[in-house]
C-alpha cells in the first residue's frame, strides 16, 4: 500500500517543474499545508460565532444589546394567522403563547410576527418571551369593546379610574412574567383608539378604558425598537415592575382629541431605565405614579430609581414629563436628563394634593430644552382629582427637587412653583437656568417654598429663594419663603 502510493508520486513528480517537486519534498510541503488548514479553520470558526471577525471588511460584528437566545423560534403564521388587517388573529396569538411557554426551562421562545395588518383581541404573554415585530408589521387592537376583558380593579386605585367597578384590560398583558422582550424592526402595535376616545367623550363606557400594553408584577422587562399609537387610554403601563428597560420607542396618539392617551406611565415600579425615544401624545408625555389617594398608601409600592435620557417630548394639552398626580405610594431617586419639550402646556410637572399623602422626594432634572411652552416647570400641590372616601389629612411630602441646566425659548411662564401652607416645597435648588420668557411679569412664580438659587438664573429667582454664587457662598438670604406669586391666569 505505501509502496504503490510512493511510487504513483514518484512519477508524477518527475513530469512537473523542479520548483515544485521541491516544495511537496521538503518541511515546508508541512507548513504550506498547516496553513491552508489554519485558513480554513478561521472561515469555519467566523461563518459560526456569536460575535465575528470580518478581515476583509476590517469590522466587528456584534450581537443587539436586547437580543437573547430563545430555545425556538415561532411565526406567527405558523399558527394560522393572516395579516390581512381583517381576519381576527386572536387564537393564534394565544396558541403560539401556550407553545412558548412549555419551553420556559429550556430558555423560552420568540414569536415572529412578519409585515402585515394582524387584527387582534388582547391576549396575554408568557414568561421567556420575545414578541418581535418585523418592519411594516402592524398589530391591531379590535375596535368592539366586547372582546376586552374585564379585570380587577388595580389594588392602589381602588377602582376604575374613569369609572367605579372593573376596568377593561389590554391588548398586550401579562402578570407575573419574568423575562419579556417586545421589539423588532420598528414594527408597530396599534390600538385603534379613534372609536375608544369617542364613545368615551360620548360617555358610552361604562368601565375604565384599558391601556395598549400592561405589564403587572413582573421582572426583566425590555421594551425596545417598536412603535405604539393610538391607545385606547394610557399607552405602556408597567404596573410594580423590577428591572424595566424601554429604549428607542417611538409613541404616538393625536395631540388633540385623544383623552387620557399618556405615553408611559411607570406605576409603583423600581428600577426603570427610558432612553433614546420620542414621544407625541394626547396627555402627558411619560408620568411616574405610584397609586391613588388612601389605596395608593394602603397598597405602599413606591416608585423608586428611576432615569430618563435623551427623550424628545410634545403634550400639546398637558406636561411632557410628569410624576404624579397618583403618588400615594412615594415616589423617589429619579433623574431625567437630557430632555427635549417642544409645542406643550407644560414641561416638567410634579402633581399632587391634600390626601395624597405619600412623598415625592430625591429628583433631579438635568440638562432640559424647552421650545414653545406655557408653563416650563411645574409643582402643583392641589391637583383635585380624588376616589371617594380619601382622607384630605393625607398630606404629601415634597422635598430634595433639583433643576440643573434648564435652558430654553419662548416659554409664557418659565417656572411656577405653588406650595401651600399644608404642602411647602422644601429643597429645591436651581443652577445654571436660562429661559427666555415671551412675558414680562410673575414669571418666576412661587409659594410656600424653601431652598436655594446657585449662579446665575434667568430670569431672575422669587424673593422665596436664598441666593448662592457658583461657588456655593451664600449671598442673600430668604426672607420671604412663605411669599405668594402665583398666577394661574398665564
């Protein structure tokens, strides 16, 4: 057997040139071979990792930073569906749900759903989900109320907050869930809203309008690279959450003429992140809550570490960020940073009331632009909204509110800061403001407030205000914290 294989190279060798037979005859027929072998291992290992280096193209080639590895992966027309924007999709939503969720030891599963119109009741998701919308995929909420379930109550509000009794659900749900991903390539849910704000605006509900996506006790939450529009009611609800991420979301209802339509609306949850994202709404942009009046105390979920970034905001009817009015349980440690409000009532609002109760404490707002506004930074402390039965001796606490690189333009009135004797404003502190007012009067407007201007402020601080250089050398004094000069008629 050697001796035929030696022989056959012998001969044909010899009919090549002499460089050749020299190389498949020396050590370096060898290396010549380790090297293609090498080559060919590197292709082999680049087609197959995770995270690839491309020599040819000089780039690294790394995983999305929400992207998890699920046991399997499903279509959505696997189960039946048609996007055909009429066909009602519900039971495949729910039958691919059921699917992934029998694969929550191995990792969970993604559901894709492709470019279409896929006509939907709610349904609910299940642990170890990625819902994945494809770009041009459109998930549509059914316009008859009849096939919204109703639900509970929400224990910190007692009842319905538009009605006594239920509420209805919504269209994307789920409760005690661990590990939940909605994104995609910009694909969009939408919840057909137009008929839920007429018949609302009609009064022909009789139960609470039900958010577009409401996820409830559930932990590991990311909610990334999608768009929401046109809610029934509020728009993304995470209700006593741990670990929630929304980033590069795009949110959307009419600016006017969509009631209640809030655009997130973090609710005795811990621990949120919500960057990179724009939001157009028909009431407040984002509002952190935390549980209403004597239910919102009973139940005691505060609303804690919580950071805002690079938002862009529009409330033509209400504030682009908000904490409040429902803050009953606490609300604390929240920085929101980089914050574009343009063509809005409000920019920055903090809400409340006596029989609140709860506090709102440790915040700091941190590099804002205003364009356009009525009021830039709000503190309202009588905001009347309240269920029966609240006790009016259920004083909330304000305290430790820092305002830090606030700049802007054509804002009526910049800041209004309306304390009262039951509910002063305690800490606040202002540093490097500068707002061009299209007014010329009361418009730095306080009452019953404590705390401190640092360096130049423009325009000029309330009298309520003691008055620090750059430095933090006290310069003045307050007199006049109780001062009252406040103007609601702007």
């Amino acid at each position: 057997m050697v001796e035929v294989f030696s022989s056959w190279w012998t001969s044909h060798l010899h009919q090549h040139p002499r460089w050749l037979v020299g190389l498949f005859t020396t050590r370096r027929t060898l290396v010549f071979l380790l090297w293609i072998v090498g080559l060919v291992m590197v292709f082999w290992w680049q087609s197959t990792s995770v995270v690839s280096i491309v020599f040819f193209r000089w780039r690294v080639v790394a995983p999305q930073s929400d992207s998890v590895m699920r046991a399997a992966v499903f279509n959505l027309t696997d189960f039946g569906a048609v996007g055909d924007g009429k066909t009602l999709n519900t039971g495949a939503f729910e039958r691919a749900v059921v699917e992934i969720s029998k694969l929550r030891q191995k990792g969970g599963g993604q559901l894709n759903v492709p470019a279409g119109l896929w006509l939907t009741a709610p349904f609910n998701l299940t642990s170890h989900m990625t819902l994945f919308l494809a770009n041009g995929a459109v998930i549509l909420g059914i316009e008859d109320e009849s096939y919204w379930q109703l639900m509970p109550p929400l224990p910190s509000y007692g009842y319905g907050r538009e009605h006594n009794g239920p509420r209805y659900g919504s269209l994307i749900h789920g409760q005690n869930l661990n590990d939940v991903i909605i994104t995609g390539h910009n694909g969009t849910i939408n919840g057909q809203g137009h008929s839920w704000w007429t018949k609302y605006k009609k009064k022909l509900l009789n139960y609470t309008r039900g958010p577009l996506v409401q996820l409830m006790r559930s932990n590991d939450i990311v909610i990334s690279n999608i768009t929401l529009r046109d809610s029934p009611f509020w728009t993304l609800h995470p209700y006593d959450c741990n670990n929630v991420t929304v980033s590069n979301v795009t949110i959307l209802a009419p600016v006017t003429g969509a009631p209640n339509t809030d655009g997130i609306d973090p609710d005795s949850c811990k621990n949120v992140l919500i960057e990179n994202s724009y939001i157009c709404v028909g009431d407040d942009a984002i509002a952190i809550k935390s549980g209403w009046d004597q239910y919102g105390i009973a139940y005691g979920h505060p609303s804690t570490n919580i950071t805002l970034r690079n938002l862009t905001v529009r409330s033509v009817v209400s504030a682009g960020v908000s904490i409040g009015s429902e803050m009953s349980g606490g609300v604390s440690n929240v920085l929101m940073e980089n914050l574009i409000v343009w063509d809005s009532r409000r920019g920055i609002r903090i809400k409340t009331a006596p029989g609140r109760g709860g506090y709102v404490q440790n915040i700091t707002f941190k590099n804002v632009t205003f364009h356009n506004l009525r009021v830039g930074i709000v503190i309202k402390t009588d905001y009347n909204e309240h269920p029966p039965g609240f006790d009016p001796k259920s004083l909330p606490i304000i305290q430790n509110i820092s305002f830090v690189g606030i700049h802007g333009r054509d804002v009526l009135v910049p800041v209004r800061l309306h304390g009262s004797e039951e509910i002063p404003i305690k800490g606040v502190s202002f540093r490097d403001v500068s707002v061009q007012s299209s007014y010329n009067k009361h418009v730095f407007q306080c009452s019953y407030v404590e705390g401190r201007a640092i360096g130049p402020i423009f325009p000029a601080p309330c009298e309520n205000l003691d008055i620090y250089d750059e430095q933090g050398n006290v310069v003045k004094r307050s007199e006049s914290q109780n001062k009252t000069n406040i103007d609601y008629r702007i």
